[in-house]
C-alpha cells in the first residue's frame, strides 16, 4: 500500500476529527510568527526544547523541512457551550495531543522518517529540563507549528483543509511531513 494511504489511514484509526494532504506550497516559515514566540505571552520562549530558540533557527527548520516531500494535516475540533467554555478547550487540546503521540508513536515503530510539527508546546513533562539537561523524550517532543514559524491557518486554507469550523468550535491543528520514498511500493 501507498506511504500516503498508509500515513491517512493511521491518522483516521488515531481519531483526528479532520485529516488532509499538506501541499509543500503552503509551508513558509515566517519570521513574524516567530517574533510572536519571542512574545513569550506562553511562557514558554527560552524555557522548552521545543520551542524558539532551541527548536533551531528559521533557517535550519527550512532545511530540515527540505528532506521532506509530502505532509498530512491533522485536525481535532471539539465543541464548546460557549465562546469562554475552558474546560471544553482543554479537553479537546489533550484529545488532539493524545492523537497525534499515538501517530507519531506509530509512525517511530515503522521506521518511516518524518518531521512532525504539533499544536501548541510540548507538555509531556511538567517541567522541561531545558536548557540543563537534554530531552527526556526528544523521539515525542515536537515543536509547535507556530514555533516553526508557521501561520496555521494560512497553511490550511493552502492546502484546501478549513480551519473554523463553525461558531462554538475550536480546533488544533499538527502536521507531519514525510518522505516521498515510498518503501511500500
């Protein structure tokens, strides 16, 4: 079977609520989206392996990026009582980051080389032990979109995949790139 049906079919079995091809094209890694890191409003800048400045400059992501050909879009939508429902954004977060490590989980055992990208900072530990100390799970830990320097949204709308999905709905979005070498023939 095809890489890509194979990559598609796991993603649907991992529960993604929406999952579409990512066209190459899409990917521009912006230095405002970046300057927005740098922001700190998460508290994350200079305090986690992945994100800005550890997770490399834009020019080293452009590079990494560069060995792949192909990606996937991956979407989890919940929805919420009402535009300030925390506790259904939360869920719908920790669904989508309990997806997309069973993919990525899945795709490590199958020896497929990818690029991962997730929604949001990495929280798979309470406290990252950077910059002391390396990655306690550096084949799990993936930078954000955002701290890739990617406008999500616009990386959606170019691939032909919607990002709202209507009012009282909130969605988180990852991708993985992965190669064009397809062993499976």
């Amino acid at each position: 079977m095809p890489l890509d049906k194979v990559i598609f079919n796991w993603a649907q079995a991992a529960g993604f609520t929406h999952v579409g091809r990512l066209e190459r094209s899409a990917l521009r890694f912006l230095p405002e989206v970046r300057e927005m890191c740098a922001s700190d409003r998460c508290r994350s800048y200079g305090r986690n392996w992945t994100c800005p400045p550890a997770c490399g400059s834009l020019e080293e992501i452009t590079a990494r990026a560069a060995h792949f050909g192909r990606g996937i879009l991956l979407q989890s939508t919940g929805t919420l009582e009402d535009d300030f429902d925390l506790d259904s954004m939360l869920e719908a977060e920790r669904l989508h980051k309990e997806r997309f490590l069973r993919l990525l989980d899945r795709l490590d055992a199958s020896g497929e080389p990818v690029l991962p990208m997730a929604a949001g900072g990495c929280t798979l530990c309470e406290r990252c032990t950077y910059p002391g100390a390396p990655c306690r799970f550096p084949r799990r830990a993936a930078p954000s979109m955002e701290a890739y320097g990617l406008w999500v949204s616009r990386v959606c709308e170019d691939s032909g995949l919607p990002y709202h999905y209507g009012p009282r709905t909130i969605t988180y979005t990852s991708c993985i790139l992965y190669d064009t070498d397809d062993k499976r023939g």
